[in-house]
C-alpha cells in the first residue's frame, strides 16, 4: 500500500493559494482515478483507490500545513506503511512555475510542511516539488505562498495536475526520470517537425 500525501491549509480562504498546490494535485489523483470520496479521518481528509496494480490511499491533512506530519502518522500506524511508500506532494519555491522535481529523502529546506513530516515519521519518503516560482525576497514569500495563483497560471497548472495523475504509477515503479519527462513534456509539448519547417520557412 501506497500513501499519497498532498500538502496544503484547509478552508475556502486557502483553496487555491501557491501554498495549496499540493492539494489540488492529490484532488485530481483522487478524481482520475476513480477513488473513493473523501472522508474525515486521521485529522484529514482520505480517499482510497488502485493505480495500477497498487492499493493507494490520498489524504488531505486538516491540521493546516505546519502539522500535517500528525496526520500522516496517523494514518502510517494504522495502516503500517513503511515511510519509503509515502509520497508526498507539495510547493517548492526554488523551482519556477510549471517545473517539477522527484526527490527521495533528504532535507526539508525549510518547508513547514515537511519539517512537521520530518518530525513525526522521518526522512525518508518521497517527495514531488511542485514549482510556484520566488517572489525575489524573504520578506515577500509569506504573501506569494498564501496569495492565489493568477488566472494565467492555468496555462501550464492544468496540463501539469493532469499529467501528474496520469503518470504517478511511474514513481511507484521508481522511474522519476520518465515521470518528470512526461510532465514536463505535458507542461510544454514538443514542437512537432511540421511546425519546426514552417517556423523555418517564415509561416507562423
């Protein structure tokens, strides 16, 4: 069994903050795959389903992000699921928007999110960073994070959250370089070689 962990704040005010990333890619798992609906359990929201052949559940965590890692060892004592099956999805500052990375272990760099997870279940769990982009100071990253993505920003979100669900059975099977291939190739297509020939002829 496989836990999927999507990190946000609970509440309409949050809904669909930069923070919130991370529970918008778990709602469209959720919804792509056919899982059960959420219900209220272990300080958060869970739903459960197969990808593939794996049994998968997805939980919101209620405890708003700083102590979310209280919900997810809620749910790894009763399930008894091995911290390397955790795979968490969530916000990362240092890449830009649209980008996405797959990181097994390590620190939390700060994250509230992770530092909680790091508290109450260790290290070693998956990680998909989700890039909203740094508003440029320290000072200004409280407000980018809790602001609301532009409506623009549904241009690369959608084929991103889409691709993500699509895909997530490629991190369990270990194969991150082909999951961020195929996101990234999702977010922005390749150009055909038709439209390279007539970019070159001077056609647009």
């Amino acid at each position: 069994m496989y836990l999927v962990v999507g990190l946000g704040n609970p509440g309409e005010k949050y809904a669909r903050n930069r923070h919130n990333i991370g529970f918008m890619a778990a709602d469209e798992i959720v919804r792509r795959h056919s899982f059960s609906p959420y219900r209220a359990k272990f300080q958060g929201e869970i739903a459960e389903g197969k990808i593939g052949t794996h049994r998968v559940l997805v939980l919101k965590p209620q405890t708003f992000m700083n102590e979310s890692g209280r919900s997810v060892k809620e749910v790894v004592t009763f399930y008894k699921i091995a911290p390397e099956d955790i795979l968490v999805l969530h916000d990362e500052l240092d890449l830009a928007p649209g980008k996405l990375r797959v990181k097994r272990g390590g620190g939390h760099a700060g994250h509230n999110g992770l530092r909680s997870l790091h508290a109450h279940v260790g290290d070693v769990y998956t990680r998909v960073r989700l890039g909203i982009g740094h508003p440029g100071s320290k000072e200004q990253v409280t407000g980018h994070v809790l602001n609301d993505f532009a409506k623009a920003d549904q241009d690369w979100m959608t084929p991103q959250l889409d691709a993500v669900a699509d895909n997530i059975e490629l991190i369990f099977a270990e194969q991150d370089s082909e999951f961020m291939s195929r996101v990234a190739q999702a977010v922005k297509p390749p150009r055909s070689s038709n439209t390279t020939a007539k970019t070159e002829k001077g056609e647009s």
